[in-house]
C-alpha cells in the first residue's frame, strides 16, 4: 500500500520522542550535572544516596538500593535471597527477558504461568498453583505499568515460604487501591527491582536501577552484593557484582523524579484520549483496548493494544510515518535459549495469543492532540480498506 502525498508530507509521529521530554527540563538537567562534575564524585557519591532517599520516601520503602540496571536489580534480588541450583522460581513468559534470564543465571529453573489476557499481568491463582516444595520466589511483573492484584496473594505465598520480587522495570508510579489500603508497584513485596533505562516513565540518560525491601539485613546485603560482595574496600564476605549507579545518573532522576507525577498523568490522559478517539471511529470491535483493573492507578508506560491483522496494520502506519513496537513477539517459554525446559507452542495460549495481536501505540507525555487523531485516523483508514476488500 502506498502512503498518499498529504501523508509523506506529514511529520512523523514516534513511539516515543525523549527530545521533547528534555526540552522541558533542560535547564535543570544541566545545572544538576554540573554539580556532579564539579564534585567529581562520579560513583555512589552524595547524589546516588539523596536520590536513594528520595525514591524511598516517594515509594514509601524503608530502604532503595541503587544499582547499575533493572536487569541487575532482580539479579541482585535472588542472589539476597540465595537463589541457586535446585530452586524453582515463579514468572510470567510474557515480559521482556531480564524477567527470566535473571533465574536461569543463578541455576534456578524458570517456572512460567499464563497470563490475564485483559491486563496482560500474570494470573495470580495459576501462579499460586505451581508453588512446590522447590519454589523459592514469585515474580510478578508489572507490566506496561499496571500493578499485578497481590494484597489477596502475599500471605498465601509467605505462608509456604516463597518470597515476593516484584518486577516494576516498567511501574515507577504505579499503585493500586484494595480495601482502603495503598498498594505502590516495588513496595507490597519482599523486594521491588526498577529499571530506569531511558525509555522508562522515570528514565535517565543511561543504564541504571533500583531494588526496594523492607528489612534493613537485606539492604545492607544488597549494598554488599553490588559492590564486589564487599562491605569495605578489599574485603570480600562473597561473590557480588560490579553494579553501582554512578552519580550523574542518580542526578538526572533526582531532577526527573520531581516531575514524575505530572508526567503519569499526561500518560494518563492520552490513554483516555485514544480511548475516546477509537470508540468514535467505531473502531472497538477490531481494536481492543488495555483493561485496566478496579482499584488500579495504571501510569501506561506503554499503551498496547490488541488488533486484527496486527503486522499488516503496523506496515500500514509505518509507511504513513507513524512508529508502533511490537513487546515480546515470542513469549519466554518459546526463546532458544529456554529450550531445555521443555515446554512447547500451546503450554501458555494467553501469553502466545496476546505475542501475535498486541501492539503499542505511540505514547509519551508530550504527544499532541493532533498527532493521536493522525494515528486513530490511519487506523479506520486501515480497516476501511480491509472492509472494502472483504
């Protein structure tokens, strides 16, 4: 299908456009890194703990261990629980690989659970009804940033001994209501772990990560772990890794953190907005939108939908100038690399179905009214071509 002039000639739309985010804060970024730089303390320095701090007080978290990646903050969490050959650790297979390849790393045995197909989260109860006599930790991930339902959960796994890491690579912000109680994603568990890569909803402009817990042995653990394994220069307790958040990048999210909130909720708005435009269009028999659970503060890190005819419709906006991704195009279960668990097409029809239909539009707080119509617009412009076609 061919693009018509008016729509070469149109601006493209992306995905995500982080120039514009730093547009709005550019003069603060600058200013906080010129602080580090004139304090040349570039590793775990004053920033890195003001910035620990503040996540903790924001999340409402005793303690918040920095680190270099969100993929290190869920290693970093199992290796403080002691996860290791022999154990068996509960997830999702739909969700990016860190989820998994943090397990396995270990010599723990990835156990995958189908999913919720209207939130995309992993099903609680199935999860709940893998747990053996090996199963060490649950991970839940909160996925595109909608909380996993967990308050009924967390005394049913503690009560068999499985701890609780929660997955909020994608969820800073995020929280969930039940029973009058305040649930924040990376705070209901045993350890929350956060990515801040730069596409995330609290972003730096680099790699780095966080992981949350409640007890004070296991931050200082953590602490241990991240550094060498050790509590004082040259002194090794165990084997840890090299994963310090260095200190420039603690000062852009001490500077991103305050505008945090705002930004949710411009997210926010945009998901309501496409909402709004494809049920205008009549377009909600052939796209479905993201359910968003009762009690639940979805802050739309992503904003995926489920489509028919999903790759000939992403081919169709692209060639309009229009950007969409496609997450997690083969679940876990299915990856190479996870062969030898021996599971096969069919073992998680939830998960593999929402591989082959979902597709995220564009979402990011600074996207216009204009540009949304433009996507929603070539969306009937697709299916009306489909219809026509019969």
């Amino acid at each position: 299908m061919k693009a018509s002039t008016e729509n070469k000639t149109a601006q493209r739309v992306p995905s995500l456009d982080l120039r514009r985010n730093y547009a709005r804060i550019e003069k603060e970024i600058k200013e906080a890194i010129d602080g580090v730089l004139a304090s040349q303390a570039f590793i775990l320095g004053p920033d890195v703990e003001a910035f620990e701090e503040e996540a903790a007080m924001y999340l409402d978290v005793p303690h918040a261990v920095g680190c270099s990646s969100g993929s290190d903050a869920l290693l970093l969490a199992l290796m403080a629980l002691d996860v290791g050959e022999g154990d068996e650790v509960i997830t999702t297979p739909y969700s990016f690989f860190a989820t998994a390849s943090c397990i396995a790393r270990l010599g723990a045995r990835p156990v995958f659970v189908d999913i919720d197909p209207r939130t995309y989260n992993i099903d609680v109860e199935r999860a709940l009804e893998r747990v053996s006599s090996r199963t060490k930790a649950f991970i839940p991930v909160h996925l595109f940033g909608q909380m996993v339902p967990l308050e009924a959960a967390i005394p049913r796994f503690r009560e068999r001994g499985v701890a609780l890491v929660e997955d909020a690579a994608q969820a800073f912000g995020s929280w969930r209501r039940s029973d009058g109680e305040y649930f924040r994603a990376g705070a209901a568990g045993d350890f929350g772990c956060f990515s801040f890569y730069p596409t995330k909803n609290l972003g730096c402009y680099g790699d780095g990560g966080m992981v949350t817990c409640k007890k004070s042995d296991a931050a200082s653990r953590l602490r241990r772990l991240r550094f060498h394994g050790a509590d004082h220069a040259y002194l090794h307790e165990e084997m840890g890794l090299n994963s310090r958040l260095d200190s420039i990048q603690a000062a852009v999210l001490r500077v991103r953190l305050r505008h945090l909130e705002e930004w949710n909720e411009e997210r926010r708005l945009i998901a309501d907005r496409y909402g709004m435009l494809l049920a205008e269009k009549g377009l909600l028999e052939v796209v479905r939108l993201p359910e968003v659970l009762e009690g639940n503060y979805h802050i739309f890190h992503q904003y995926t939908v489920r489509v028919r005819g999903r790759n000939e419709l992403q081919r169709f906006l692209a060639e309009r100038d229009i950007e969409t991704k496609i997450y997690y195009p083969l679940p876990l279960h299915l990856q190479p690399c996870f062969k030898y668990l021996g599971y096969s097409e069919g073992d998680f029809p939830e998960a593999e179905a929402l591989s082959k239909d979902s597709l995220a539009l564009p979402i990011f707080p600074e996207l216009t009214i204009d540009e949304q119509e433009r996507v929603v617009d070539a969306i009937a412009a697709f299916y009306a071509i489909k219809r026509q076609k019969g």
